[in-house]
C-alpha cells in the first residue's frame, strides 16, 4: 500500500494522545498510511506514554501493519496499516493507563473487520484524564450502539492509580455498514442513579459518604425525583490496589444518557468526591444538549464512517470535539458543521448542533 502518507501535527487543537488515537485508527480503517509528528508536544512529558504504545501496538496488530519510530517518549511514528484481521488480541499498558482509551482507539477498526474480535486490554479501569470503566458501560455503549452495533464489555479485574492492573475483554462482531443517529431531543430526566466504589484498603463509610453527599446536592434540584447511587465495595478477587470513585447518570424521556463522575483522591473529603460528581451531572443537563461534554467527542469518528446524516446536540464544543472533527475532516473527507442551537429556549444556554455528512464506509470483508 504504497502511496502517499498522510501528515499530522500532533501538536495541534488538544495536541495530546486523541490526535493519535483518531488519527491512527482513521489510517487503519481508510487503509491509508500515515506519519504523525510533534506527538504530544505540549504536555510536561512529551512523546508516547505506555498507553499511547499500547494503543499504537494494538491498532497495528489489529490490522497488521507497521509501526515505525514507536518508542516511549518518541514525538514521531510512520504507521502503514494492512487489513484488519479481528479475532483474539491483547493490549497491556502495565501501567494505570486507561483501558477506555485503548477502547477508543481499536473499537472503531474493529467494527469493520474480517471476524468478530474479543480484545484483552490491561491498565486502569478508574483513571485520571480518561473515562471510567462505568462511564464506558452506563453511558458510552447504549449511546454508541445506536450505530447500528453491539458489543459486549466484560470487566474481569478493576484497576487503580499508580499499579493498574485491570483487566476488561471485550467482544465485537463485525458491520457492514454505520447507521446515522439523531440525538437532539433531551426530553425530561426520569431517573437518576449511581454507583459509589472502594477498593482495596479503603473503608466501605467512604463510598457512602461519596453517595450521601450525591444524592443530598441532586435533592436539591430534583425535588420529586427518585436518586439512587449505590455505595459499593468491590469485591477483592476483582479488583488491584487502593481506589475510590463514583459515577451518576441520568435517564431522560427520549433515552439520552448523560453524567457526572469523580474519583477519590489522597487529601479530598468523600463528601467533595460526590458533590463533584453530582455538580459535573448538573452542568451537562444544564446546558440542554442530549450528550454530555465526554460522550461528544467520542462520537465523531462513528458519525464520519456513518452512511448518511447525524445530528447530535451538545453543551459547549470541547477542545477534544474539535480535534476530533479536524481529523475526521482531513483524514476521512467526512463534512461536519458546527452550529450553535436555535430551537425554542436554547437562546440562552450554551447549545450547539455538530452535523455530520458521513463518508458511508462499508466492510469490505463482509
């Protein structure tokens, strides 16, 4: 597949590992060589992190492909993509790096394989900087499933900051084409609920502390409404290391999903864990758009590769939405258009439309 090699500034918009992440799997699914340079040349640790080389690896097992210049800390990778395979891989960060990052990056390429694949992929369930393994379960699959796929997210073990070692197979069949989605109608919220975790060493009055305080600040705006997050200990065969966190997310009338997350830290009161996460809930209802600030972005590349118009309603474009869509423009010549809301009450709230006129890729396998 020789040919002319798409160029990306990894230093671009959010310049850190999305630009990678969309970037590379766009190459590995347009069978389109790429070199990607200036990786992550903002962050006070340039180049590739473990998890970007796992992903990077991943993607290129995937497909069997070629990497080149993929080391840790490198800011330049030449990647030549072959045809993606499916059937059984691993990926391991062997660090707390985020196995919902790794999902990111490989759930799109493979959808569109010769087999169905089951992905073993090791690291941090519950990190920093990158959706929980429960945001990934509660919010992103029923949402992404409207594309017209399933897959299944199997959470053998929970891992934490700084040793990782989760563990979360996933199993997909192919498609032979993306439907387009419409998600612009928010609807009224009709249920709230929750889970409040610890792991490990930490005591079980810190989930409900993180839970009580939740549900006392969504009281408050939701007077009439039944909130329920559960506290939770998490069993100890199932989960490596010292961790707390906890996620809420709202059901409304047309089936949009959207949430608030936190996780606990050394030095931060439980009582401070939930009410930011309940705080994080009530800004993304706030703003009227039917997803939240983090699913935005993870819906792009499926609304490029899509056959036909999506439209979905979102709260202020985040800089990783930008990112995304710039490269799903230059990479994939999908046509987006960003405008800000003008239904009836959106005058006021910070409310855009992202369209999208997808590029109808179809499995060539299938």
């Amino acid at each position: 597949m020789a040919g002319p090699r798409a160029e990306v500034d990894g230093g671009l918009l959010e310049g850190g590992g999305q630009i990678l992440r969309v970037s590379t799997a766009l190459s590995c699914l347009l069978g389109l060589p790429l070199r990607v340079q200036k990786i992550r040349a903002g962050r006070s640790t340039p180049g590739l992190r473990p998890q970007h080389l796992s992903g990077l690896e991943m993607i290129r097992d995937l497909c069997a492909g070629q990497l080149e210049g993929a080391d840790i800390g490198s800011t330049e990778i030449m990647f030549t993509p072959g045809k993606i395979q499916g059937g059984s891989h691993t990926a391991d960060t062997k660090t707390a790096g985020s196995v919902c990052l790794l999902l990111q990056v490989s759930l799109p390429c493979i959808l569109f394989a010769a087999a169905p694949s089951d992905l073993r992929l090791r690291g941090g369930t519950n990190a920093e900087m990158a959706p929980q393994i429960d945001y990934t379960a509660m919010v992103f699959k029923p949402i992404a499933e409207k594309f017209g796929f399933t897959f299944n997210c199997d959470i053998k073990m929970r891992g934490y900051y700084p040793k990782g070692g989760g563990e979360v197979i996933v199993r997909v069949s192919p498609v032979k084409q993306l439907a387009p989605v419409t998600l612009t109608e928010r609807g009224s919220v009709t249920r709230i609920s929750g889970r409040a975790f610890v792991a490990g060493a930490l005591p079980f009055k810190v989930a409900k502390e993180m839970a009580a305080a939740a549900v006392r600040c969504l009281r408050k705006e939701f007077r009439d409404l039944y909130v329920n997050v559960q506290p939770v200990q998490e069993p100890r065969d199932r989960a490596l290391g010292n961790g707390s966190g906890i996620i809420i997310v709202a059901e409304t009338s047309t089936g949009c999903l959207l949430a608030g997350s936190a996780l606990g830290k050394r030095g931060v009161g439980a009582d401070k864990v939930g009410i930011d996460a309940a705080e994080m809930l009530l800004a993304n209802l706030r703003h009227g758009g039917a997803v939240d600030e983090y699913l935005q972005d993870q819906l792009i590349i499926f609304m490029a590769l899509a056959n036909g118009v999506s439209r979905i309603k979102t709260g202020p474009v985040t800089l990783h939405t930008q990112t995304a869509i710039h490269f799903a423009e230059q990479l994939a010549k999908a046509k987006f258009t960003v405008k800000k809301s003008e239904e009836e009450g959106d005058a006021s709230r910070d409310a855009y439309i992202i369209e999208c006129q997808g590029i109808a890729m179809t499995n060539p396998h299938l």
